[in-house]
C-alpha cells in the first residue's frame, strides 16, 4: 500500500510534462502568427508600416 501512495505523491516528469503544455502553446501561437501574417491585408499594413518608418529617416 506505502509503494502506492508514494507513486501518487511522485512527480517526477512533471517538469517535462509543463515544457511540453508551453511548447505546445508555443507552437499554437506561432502558427496562428504565420496564418494572420499570410493575409493579404496584414501583409500590406505591414510593408507600408515599413515604407512609412524608412521615408520619415530625412
């Protein structure tokens, strides 16, 4: 019975198991960056943004 509590109250891996949630996370973001950054709209919002900040150097 005592070996079986103690493997409950392990955490061992938990650690690991937290970096792979934020990796994941991470990942989620990034491909929701790519997909907006693909659009047409976004993509010219950005390069004038771009235009604009290079023009106004003097």
């Amino acid at each position: 019975m005592n070996k079986i509590i103690r493997r409950l109250r392990d955490d061992s891996g938990a650690a690991t198991a937290e970096y792979a949630v934020t990796i994941m996370a991470a990942v989620g973001l990034a491909g929701l960056l790519v997909a907006l950054l693909r659009g047409d709209e976004v993509r010219s919002m950005l390069t004038d943004l771009v235009h604009r900040a290079l023009s106004t150097g003097g």
